[in-house]
C-alpha cells in the first residue's frame, strides 16, 4: 500500500489533460495490486489465492510499464520513476515468493 500512496503524491503534478488517461490509469494499476492480493487471501484454498496473486503480479506489470510512459513523456524524473521501479521489483520478487511457496 506503500507503492500505492507514492503513486498518488507523484500523479497529483501531472497535466491536467491526463487526469482520466495517464494519471487514472497508474492510480488503477496501483490500488489494483494490493486489493487482489486482499480478496485471494479471503479466498478459499491456495489454488485461488495463487490466482489473486498472479492478477496482482500483472497489475504490477502494467503499473512498470506506465511508470516508464510517465517518464519517457517527462511527467515523472527520473529519479522518481527509478523509485517506484525499485519498489515494484522488490514487491514483485515477494509476490513470486508466496506464489512459489503456495506450490
């Protein structure tokens, strides 16, 4: 919920016009990972649960691949954009472990 916050504070400079394009769709991608991760855990068994955690890993995917848009179109330094990239990754990695211990 980390990454999800920072998202947030780093979109509020963005233009207005990518209020429902650019911006809408980060804050999406990133409210997306935690809630899917929280309705596979009140799932039952770890079939499903796994599942939640893969949509998650994909919403982490995109959430990646925005950050870079933001970036390449100058709405985020590069600085910032390494940031959240770097926290993604981490989140990432703990996401394939649970994934992987639920084998």
């Amino acid at each position: 919920m980390d990454l999800v916050a920072e998202v947030y504070k780093l979109t509020r400079n963005f233009p207005k016009e990518e209020l429902y394009g650019l911006t809408s769709q980060l804050r999406r991608a990133a409210v997306s990972v935690p809630s899917n991760i929280a309705e596979g855990q009140g799932r039952r068994g770890a079939g499903e649960f796994k599942h939640f955690l893969r949509l998650s890993l994909g919403s982490l995917m995109e959430l990646e691949t925005q950050v870079m848009i933001a970036e390449r179109l100058q709405y985020l330094e590069s600085e910032s954009a390494k940031t959240i990239l770097r926290d993604s990754a981490e989140l990432g990695r703990v996401l394939n472990g649970h994934m992987n211990a639920l084998k």
